[in-house]
C-alpha cells in the first residue's frame, strides 16, 4: 500500500517550540484550471496570509506547482492555495478539509497540517486545488471525542492502524480549537481500501480503547473504515460505536469472580479493561474460600471488555482467551469461571510432564523453532522454549516441559523468531481447536485430567493431529445425515467420540459450535440456508470437514 500523506497532528505543549522551525513543501495540483497570467500562490499563517507574497513554481511541464517554505515546528499551519495573487482568486476549500467544520464545531475555512520536529522538508503532497487529496488519492478525517473519559493522557491522543504499521504514539492527534470540546482530530490521505486501526489515551497499547463488539473488526478488536469512491468522514466517542451522550451515563455494581483453583505460582489477581483502567490493571480482586477471588466495581452501563492477570512478583500473566465481554444493564454478580477459561474448573491434577510436540512437514524450516504460552514465565514470546529436532524425523521438533503446574493453559508453536512469527491459522476451516486471544489472532488450549504425562503434537497451523495419523482417516469414520438437511443433521463418529463440531459458512464465518463427548450428536441449524462446512474434531485430537447443504 502505497501512502501519499499522513497528516499526523500532535497534542503538545509547546515550549519554546518557535524558536525552531522546519521546511515545508506546499503542492498544489492545477489540472482542470486555467492558471492565471499572475501565476499560482499559497498564502497562510506562516507568512502574514500575504496573498500575493509567496509565488509557488511549476514542476516541468507538469500541472503540479510546488513552493518550500519554513514553519516554526509543533504548530498547526493554516493555508489557502491562490489561482492569482489576490484573495478573490483564492480556492473554495470543502468543509470536509476545513480546520472548523460540522464535526468539531470550529468556524475556520482554511486547510490545516500540524508541523512536528524534524530536520528533513515535510512533504504535504500535491492537493487538487479546491479538493481534499492528491489525485487518485481519497482523504479519511478521524475525529475522536474524549469528553466521556475522566482524564486526557499527558502523552496526547492518538490513532494506530494498518495505514502507519500499527505503531502507538507515531500519529498523534490534536485538538484543533479548545480542550472544552476533548475532540481530536487526525486527516489520512491514502488509496482505495479498508483500514483497520482504533484510538489511544496515550502512546502506548494498554492505553488503547476497547472498540465495542457492534463495531469491531478483525476478530472484533479494531475498527475499520472503507475508502473508494469518496472521502469519509467518522467522529466517535472514545470506545464507542457512536457519538458521545448528552445526558450522565447510567452506572452499576458489577461484581467480577474468577476461579484461581487451576492456576499456579502467584500473589494477587486484578483486573484490565479498557473502561476500567485503560488495560494497565492494577484493579485488584480480594482472595476468598476455594480459590475464588471477586471484586464489585462501579461502572458505566454499554459494552465492557477486560481480562483477569495473575501476578507474581508483581509481574503480571494475562488469560489467553479472547477479550471478555458484559453490558451491564443492571447491578449484577458475573457468573464464576475458571482463570483463562469461559468455563467452570475442574479440580486441579498433580503436576504432569507436557511434551509439546509439532509436525512442520508442510513448512518451510526457520533456523529455530519455539513454543510459547501462558505457562511461562514470562509467558508467551518472553518466555519463548526452543524445541529440539526429533531423532526419527527432521519435520518434527518437540519440547518438554517437567511438572507443569496449571490445570489449564494456553500455546502456540512458532516457526522462527516468535516477536515476528507465530501459528496465525490461515485455513478459517483449521480453527475448531483454538480460541481467539483477543488482539487479532489465535491460541491453541489445553486442560489437564491426570498428573499422567502427555504428548500435545499438532501440524503446524492446523488442528490436524500430528505424526502418522491420518485425517482422510477420520474423515472416512465420519457420518453426516441427512444431507441435504432441513433444521438439523447427526454428526457419528466410528471408533471414536466427537469433541467439538463447529459449523461455518464458506467464508469462514462461524454460525455454530458445540462440544460434546458422545459417538453422535445432533446438530439444531434451524435458520440456515445454503452450503456449510463441518469441522469436526474427535476426542484424542484428529480433524475432519466435510460440506453440508441446509435447505
């Protein structure tokens, strides 16, 4: 993706900040304008807004004209391009690009760009004259509203996303009129696609917001917006889908409890949620009898996403499970679950020895090979275990980790370095066996039974069974009936027992799961229409999926 401009405006003090200053390359694009005898201006408040003062040149034959001029740095510039040398042949910006327009409530019809620090000329790109962006290229105007949030971050506002390589802090936003109204605001100029990104409180991930699941994207995570036939606009309230409420928001007690029972080697358990404490936790529950620890918060009703941490030493091991997700609605006490599971626990077994196991036939071999998960510690790609080579086969590698402790964890094998690589499960159809972690991808689980050792081998990046067994095998012991099939259908395994069915359209939507432990199982598709797959995984960890048609 090939970017243009990105206009990245900061929220700073600014300390002496005019005794620096930077070049800056103002283009203006004239095709489709007869230029006038009196050649072509830009006129602003970096030179007394002279409309006549600041001749701009053409570039070649091109119809681009360009001038540089300095800026003092850390400051919004404010500017018009001039078809003349007087304002009556000044351009008429659109709203859209103006500094004050509908969404900010400003009374200010210039064009705007915030000018950070730097030794080398900020390039503003070439701007159709009376337009929003370069040629072929489209604007997005990003406006955030803190007005709901109890404090504005020291370190600014700002947005990350797949149009600046997801980098936290790298493009701030500014408040381009008054703190009064906590509106921030960010012009990306780029070309015809759909982004992905969300909005800090800050410069740093755990001060991003909890994008609601009504308007999430990419594993219910992110925000999006589609650029391609013209320039878009979006002005939301910080973690919501929609504008900031006039009235109070309503609050309630909401009393969190989780299982500790399965879980090893800690001190405390606290909590981290985007509208409780910005994801830094820090939010601690009190230890009670069994295992269970709880707290009663006071929160705003809508949507609420957190996860339980346990911390050792103060270091904190985050559950690997997707975001966890209420909206209150009343005051409530959450129904108990096990740490890092979406179900209750099971008593705890003795410590077992885990061999992690992988099968990477089908791969292209890096220089090492890892597995990571929320038993280490650290955990994940910190706490990273090179696996060795199997004597028998160069396709397998394998690690064991003595006395594993959790009852319950989660992993995922990585083919070279796990802080760039990692099992990212391509195939929508190879996912019956992890579980969203919450910040885009996926994550493999285990729950221990016995304190007898255990052998986890996998296929890299697939649910199929690792070694010799055969997934045309199972594939072959699978009955689906009827098929076609009108409300629901049986799923039977020969030899074995089903473990999880999950039903998804062919664009890998998921429209149905289910666990189970029995040879047949019904399966209720009341409401579905079309061709499906089923994606059936059988008690000791092989996969299979074939095609229904629902009618």
């Amino acid at each position: 993706m090939k970017k243009l401009l990105l206009i990245a405006l900061m929220v700073s003090g600014i300390t002496g900040a005019f005794a620096q200053t930077r070049k800056v390359k103002f283009s203006v694009d004239m095709t489709g304008k007869t230029v006038s005898n009196n050649g072509v201006h830009v006129a602003g408040n970096f030179q007394n807004w002279k409309p006549g003062n600041t001749a701009m040149t053409q570039v070649g034959s091109s119809n681009i004209y360009t001038v540089v001029d300095t800026v003092a740095v850390n400051s919004v510039v404010e500017f018009k391009f001039i078809n003349g040398n007087d304002w009556p042949d000044g351009e008429s910006i659109p709203d859209f690009s103006k500094k004050g327009n509908s969404m900010n409530g400003g009374d200010n019809g210039n064009r705007w760009a915030f000018v950070g620090a730097g030794s080398d000329t900020l390039d503003l790109g070439a701007i159709v004259f009376g337009g929003t962006a370069p040629a072929g290229k489209y604007a997005i105007r990003l406006a955030v509203d803190m007005a709901k949030e109890a404090s504005v971050s020291s370190n600014g506002v700002s947005v990350a996303g797949s149009f600046q390589g997801w980098s936290p802090g790298k493009t701030r936003m500014t408040n381009l009129f008054s703190a009064d109204n906590k509106i921030y605001e960010v012009i990306i100029f780029d070309t015809a696609g759909t982004y992905a990104y969300k909005f800090i409180n800050g410069d740093a991930w755990k001060d991003a917001e909890s994008v609601p699941s009504a308007c999430g994207f990419g594993n219910d995570v992110n925000r999006n917006i589609t650029i391609g036939s013209k320039d878009e606009t979006l002005k939301v309230c910080f973690a919501s889908c929609s504008a900031c409420p006039s009235r109070p928001i309503p609050t309630y007690k909401v009393t969190f409890q989780v299982d500790m029972s399965t879980s090893c080697d800690f001190d405390t358990v606290d909590i981290a949620g985007g509208k409780i404490n910005g994801w830094g936790g820090g939010t601690y529950l009190n230890k009670g009898a069994n295992g269970i620890w709880s707290l009663t918060l006071t929160l705003d009703s809508g949507e609420i996403q957190y996860k339980y941490r346990k911390l050792k030493a103060g270091s904190p091991s985050w559950e690997g499970v997707a975001n966890r997700v209420i909206v209150p609605n009343s005051d409530t006490t959450l129904a108990l679950h096990c740490f890092d599971r979406n179900t209750i626990c099971t008593p705890i077994p003795s410590a077992s020895d885990i061999t992690f196991k992988v099968d990477l036939t089908n791969e292209i071999i890096a220089d090492s090979v890892f597995v990571i998960g929320s038993f280490t510690t650290p955990q994940w790609q910190p706490g990273k275990i090179k696996m060795t080579v199997d004597p028998t086969n160069s396709n397998y590698y394998s690690a064991t980790v003595t006395k594993m402790c959790p009852g319950v964890f989660n992993y995922k094998f990585c083919n070279g370095d796990p802080n760039t690589v990692g099992e990212d499960f391509p195939d929508t159809t190879q996912r019956s066996c992890v579980t969203a972690n919450g910040i885009g991808g996926f994550n493999r689980g285990y729950t221990r039974t016995s304190a007898s050792p255990v052998e986890l081998f996998s296929v890299y990046n697939t649910c199929q069974l690792g070694g010799t067994t055969s997934v045309s095998r199972l594939t072959s012991e699978v009955t689906i009936a009827p098929n076609p099939a009108v409300g629901s259908f049986n799923v039977s395994l020969a030899g074995s027992k089903i473990s999880k069915v999950v039903i998804t359209s062919l664009d890998g939507r998921i429209v149905r799961s289910l666990s189970a432990n029995e040879a047949t199982i019904n399966v209720n598709v009341n409401g579905l229409n079309g061709v499906y797959l089923v994606n059936i995984v059988d008690n000791i960890g092989r996969t299979a999926t074939k095609k229904i048609v629902l009618q």
